[in-house]
C-alpha cells in the first residue's frame, strides 16, 4: 500500500474502499475553519484588553476572516475543479496554517486583522475543496449520508468553538486560540496525502477568470457594505461598497450569461429548487450565527460565566445536531427534502421565539430549551439543502457547487451578525437609557456604557471601584463630619454601580429577547417562502439526471 494515496478517484472503477476515512479528513479540515470563526467571540474580551482595541477594530478581527473567505471561494472552486481538488484542500491547510501562526505572534490590532485575512484566504480554498472531494469520492447512493456528516460537523464546530477557546483561555493567552489550528491543519495535511484520493474534472475547459475576478469583486464589496454599514453608519465607505457590489453583480450576470463556459450557470437561480435551497442555507445561518453572537455574550456578561464555561453550556446545541442529523437521514428518503428542510426551518424559528422570553430574572436553564431546538433544527435542515445544491451539478463543476453552497453560508452569517447585531446593540442602548432615566449619569459615561454590554459593566465597575477609594478616604479621615459625609457617598457610588449593573444586564436580556423577535419573524417569513420553491418529491428527483445531461450536451 503506497504511503501517499495518488491514484485519482475518477479512474477507480469500484467506489474508493477508504471514502469513509477519508470522509474524517474532510470533516476534520471544515472543523478547523469553522472553529476559527467561533471560537474567536471568547477569545475577545481577552484581546480587547491586551490590545486595547476598539469596537471597530474588534468587528474587523472578527470580519476580516469573512471578506475573503466569501468572496474568493468561487474563484477557487473553480480552479480546484480544473487542477486538483486535494491541492486545493493542501494549499489552503497551508495558508491557513502560516495564517494562525502569524495571528499568534501579532501584537497589533492592524497584525491581528491580516492575519485573519490570511486565515480567511486559506479558508476559501478548504470550504468548497471539502465538498467537491466529498461528492466526488462518494457514490451518489451514499453521498446524503455523507453530507450529513459534514454538515453535522458544521453545527458541532458552531458550539465546539467557544469550548476549545474557553478551555485554552483557562491556561494561557488568548493567542492559544491561533495556534491550537497550527498542529491540527498539520495533521489534516498529513491525512490527507494519505487517506484522500486526488481528483479534478474530467472535463473542464478554460477558467472564466474574468467571471471569476468579478464575483471576487462584488461578493467582497457586499460582504464589506453588510459589515460597516449596520455596525459603523451608512457614511461614504458603505455606500461605495454598496455602489461597487451593484455594478460588480450587474456585471457579473451579463458576462457569465454570454460566456460559453461560465465559472457559474446563473440560469440555473431561475430553477425553483436550486433557489430554495440557498436562500434555506443563507436564512438558516443568518438566524444561526445571529442568536450565536448575542448568546455567547448573554452567558459571559449578564450570566457571569467564564469563557470555558460559556463553551461547556453551548454543548447541548452540538448534541441537538447529531439528533437533527440522524432523523435528517431517516425522514428524507420518506418524505422527501421539502419537507425536511422546511421543518428544520420551523424548528429555528421556534427556537428565537422560545428566546423572546429571555429577561433580567432568565438563567441558563431558560437557554437549554432553545439551543437543543435550533442544534435539531441545524441537523435537519441544512443536510438536505446542501445535497439539493450539490445534485445541481455535474461532475466537472463540484468545486463550484460546493462554492456556492458555502457562499450562501457566510452570506447569510454575514447578515445575521451585521442584521441582528446593530439591532442588538440599537435595543440595547435604548432600554440602557430608559433604565438609567433620572440616575444624573453624565452622558459621556451614559454613552461609554451604552456601546456594548461589556462596556456597559466595565462603567458599572469603575463606578464601584470608585466606591472604594471614597470608603478608604473615610476610614483614614480624622474629623468624624468628614468621615461621614466620605462614608456617605462612598454608600451612594455602592449603591449607584450596584444599579447600573443591574440595568445593563436588564438592558442587554431585553434587547436578547427583542432581536430573537425580529429573527423569529425573518426566519418564520422566509420559512414560508423557501416552502413554496422547493419543489415536491417526484419533480425534484430528476434534478441530478438534468445536471448530467446538460454536463453531457455541453461537452458535445
């Protein structure tokens, strides 16, 4: 047996005998890139501090993963169908190695950022690289058992993220949490030379790179526009993004409508079936990243809980998705995926709607309920969908299947985070300074309080400590009329962060409650949408056979 698997897996002429093991290193490259994303909303209190960012520079930590991750992945799906689809997946273990390991000695807030978006470059190649192999290494009988294991590795990296996080942030630095991907990537690399068979288009013509380079254009400048927009205001960045993703996609779609060999058939949107199945994918992960970025504050800031505490209490999400996964692999084949993917979709709504309840007096025991349901909802919903978009194509367009898949993923987290967090943080302000009404806070300290809920207790610590050198100015003081007037107001400054903490942490459980609201009614809208484009049982079963004709006339 050869040390480095090179026999491609199209000329084998019995399915690959390891697909399964290699199967485990496909889902162990996603984990990677998945977790860097998660893992990252614990790791940031820490960075905050040592770093000293600011609100805007820690969004662009955060997002500078995102832009090229979304917007390079076409590109790149593409090449790997044309050159190799393992070489994409090994030089994107690579840069995203040489990423971590550049996010691990930045000491900067501008160092961070491009390391991330080195990170977020290596990603673009691993997302859709992943499914292409997986597609192409899997026989069509077995390939919706197989993407119901990707796809629950997807949700379990959602909430394994904070957990490894939060244990390394135990025992060392928040700069753990970029190095922890360095022998793990390694690993993947190893791995994959061994157990996953090469593979690329049989027949694959000239790469539209002009299509290409124009989808790099005008996904980048509407994830940018999403991004600086909701959070920073609609000023003269966000606006020319906006202007540059319009005309980027305008001209996008005429080239790829007249090029003979498009990186993307965009006639194939006007398929009902096609179209459901992202906008499902895109809906569900806006509703998904979105309650994950309010929850994980919720349980650090309002529920006190450490950051790997915080990881252990999203477990039963991971859980809830194994459960989704299994019953997604039971129910489709029975009732078909309309069915399971709008019911995956019900559940997610349910789920921000059990959120809606959350207030001042909530504990954790009132999130179990709602992340068990939206973990089942993950597991039932998105496995269909993803094999729905990857049965759109044949097989010398896998990379760009698996691209546009991944792209409607990080579109709809992209506006999940930017929608729902600046509806978070506008809630937020707005019930902090109701709360707060009448308390003679100066505003400066009202307006510090109101940027984030971590800030928000940040003042209500400072007025404590505060507190504190009052009282010991009391206790040294020898004129007792002097004692008591310090005694006094050190008792007043006690008692005033005493309620200014409390009003953050009601201020931040309304806002929770008010933006689970608002997704509810988003998911629940677009649930009833996504209903009535996919299509039933039998018109959707010869979807595959149509990809593979027109695979076939194309080539004649």
């Amino acid at each position: 047996m050869r040390l480095v698997m090179t026999e491609p897996v199209e000329k084998m002429e019995r399915p690959y005998a390891r697909r399964w093991w290699a199967l485990l290193v496909l889902c162990l490259s996603l984990l990677i890139i998945v977790m860097a994303n998660t893992a990252l909303t614990v790791a940031a209190p820490d960075m905050t501090e040592d770093l000293g960012l600011s609100s805007a520079d820690l969004q662009w930590v955060i997002d500078g993963y995102t832009v090229p991750y979304a917007a390079l992945m076409l590109l790149f799906g593409a090449i790997g169908d044309k050159y190799s689809r393992r070489g994409a997946l090994l030089l994107g273990l690579g840069v995203f190695g040489g990423g971590a390991v550049f996010g691990y000695l930045a000491d900067s807030a501008a160092t961070v950022i491009a390391a991330r978006a080195v990170m977020g470059t290596g990603a673009a190649m691993i997302m859709p690289a992943t499914l292409s192999l997986l597609a192409a290494t899997f026989p069509r009988g077995e390939r919706a058992k197989a993407i119901t294991v990707w796809t629950a590795t997807s949700g379990v990296a959602i909430a394994a993220g904070p957990l490894v996080a939060g244990a390394l942030l135990e025992h060392h630095a928040w700069t753990s949490t970029f190095l922890i991907n360095v022998p793990i990537a390694a690993v993947a690399v190893v791995a994959a030379l061994v157990l996953v068979s090469p593979s690329k288009a049989a027949k694959r013509g000239r790469i539209d790179y002009v299509g290409g380079l124009l989808s790099v254009v005008w996904i980048g400048a509407l994830i940018y526009m999403i991004i600086e927009g909701p959070h920073f205001g609609w000023h003269a960045k966000a606006l020319a993004a906006a202007g540059v993703a319009a005309v980027g996609l305008v001209l996008f779609v005429v080239w790829e409508l007249r090029h003979p060999r498009p990186v993307i058939d965009v006639r194939r949107f006007t398929d009902r079936g096609f179209a459901g199945s992202n906008l499902a994918v895109a809906l569900f992960f806006l509703a998904v990243f979105g309650a994950f970025y309010y929850l994980t504050q919720h349980l650090q800031f309002v529920l006190g809980y450490s950051a790997l505490e915080t990881g252990l209490r999203m477990l039963p999400l991971a859980g809830a998705v194994f459960v989704g996964s299994a019953l997604t692999g039971f129910l489709t084949p029975r009732v078909g995926m309309k069915w399971t993917v709008t019911a995956g979709m019900v559940g997610g709504t349910a789920a921000l709607a059990l959120l809606t309840r959350i207030d001042a007096g909530s504990s954790y025991g009132d999130l179990v309920a709602p992340l068990m349901v939206l973990g089942l909802a993950i597991g039932l919903a998105l496995s269909p969908a993803t094999d729905a978009i990857m049965g759109a194509f044949p097989e010398s367009e896998l990379g760009v299947g698996g691209a546009v898949n991944d792209t409607s993923i990080e579109l709809g987290g992209s506006l999940g985070i930017a929608i729902l967090g600046s509806l978070l943080a506008t809630s937020y302000a707005d019930h902090l300074s109701d709360a707060t009404a009448g308390s003679k806070l100066p505003a400066s300290t009202l307006d510090a309080a109101q940027d984030s809920v971590g800030a928000g207790y940040t003042v209500a610590q400072g007025i404590g400590e505060k507190a504190q050198q009052v009282a010991a100015q009391a206790a040294q003081a020898t004129d007792p009329q002097q004692a008591a007037q310090l005694k006094a107001q050190a008792g007043q400054l006690a008692s005033g962060a005493r309620q200014m903490a409390d009003a953050v942490g009601s201020s931040f459980s309304d806002a929770v409650a008010h933006t689970s609201l608002i997704g509810a009614v988003v998911l629940g809208v677009g649930t009833m949408v996504v209903a009535v484009l996919l299509p039933g049982r039998k018109s959707a079963e010869p979807a595959a056979q149509d990809a593979e004709e027109k695979e076939l006339v194309g080539t004649r």
